[in-house]
C-alpha cells in the first residue's frame, strides 16, 4: 500500500544531495539548480490503482505515473532518460533507474510524520526530508 506516501510534502532537509547528482553525472551549472532547489513532493493515487509522483518547484517540475512493479520510461529532472521500476519493499517506496548501464535508486520511507528520501549511486547517499504541508 503507498497510501501512507500519499499527500502534498515540501521538502525541509538535504544532506550530500551535490554528491549524489556528481555521481549521476550532472553538470556543475545543474548542480546549482538543483542544490538551491526546494521541491514539494505530489503522491496521489486513482481508482485505478495508478500512483502519481509529483516534484513540483519553479525551476522544474517532473511528473510519473506508475504502477508497481512495471516498468516505465521516465524523464529524469536532471534529464536522464531512464528505464524505471517502483517498487514496496518493508514498506519503503522503491524507485530504481537504469540509464546507460548504470543504475540509481531513490528509497523513500514515512516515519515520525515524515518522508525521508535516501538517493543512492554506488557508494554515495543523499538523504532528503521531507514533512507534510499543512
Ligand atoms: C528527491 C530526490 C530526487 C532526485 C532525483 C534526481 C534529480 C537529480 C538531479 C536534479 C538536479 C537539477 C534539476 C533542477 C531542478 C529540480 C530540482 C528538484 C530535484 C528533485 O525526491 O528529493
């Protein structure tokens, strides 16, 4: 069940998240976009079953709609043309991105009231926070 995931999130906290995109690769320019950037996370989910995963900001929003455990195209905010699948797993959200033969995962988990998101590439982690909005 995502549903514990479902809500509007703004994001309070970022640690290591420069690292993390120099490991994706992304360029310095970016990178600062991406640093000074503090998205609101969007989960909502249809009748259907179908979940959307929404990170909105004024520099850039990205939008995925999946269902669990198929795989889709995604376009990256960083513009990575990634083959994703989303997965449950002890009740943490999985997303795992494949992209040129490499591959990154996002593990999102609620606890305490908050979503914590862990951005990993190889050795190196991100930790992102996030609390509901009001
Ligand atoms: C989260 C982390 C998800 C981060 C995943 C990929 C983004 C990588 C680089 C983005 C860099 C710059 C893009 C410019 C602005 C948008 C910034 C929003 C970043 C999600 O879910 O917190």
């Amino acid at each position: 069940m995502v549903d514990k995931f479902v809500g509007t999130w703004k994001m309070i906290n970022s640690e290591n998240f420069d690292e993390y995109m120099k490991a994706l690769g992304v360029g310095f320019a970016t990178r600062q976009v991406g640093n000074r950037t503090k998205p609101n996370l969007v989960v909502s989910v249809d009748d259907q079953g179908l979940v959307c995963m929404k990170s909105q900001s004024t520099f850039k929003t990205t939008e995925i709609k999946f269902k669990l455990n198929e795989s889709f195209e995604e376009t990256t905010a960083d513009d990575r043309k990634t083959t994703t699948v989303m997965s449950l797993d002890n009740g943490k959200l999985l997303q795992k991105q494949t992209w040129d033969g490499k591959e990154t995962t996002i593990e999102r988990e609620v606890t305490d009231g908050k979503l914590i998101a862990k951005c990993k590439m190889g050795d190196v982690v991100a930790v992102r926070t996030y609390v509901k909005e009001a």
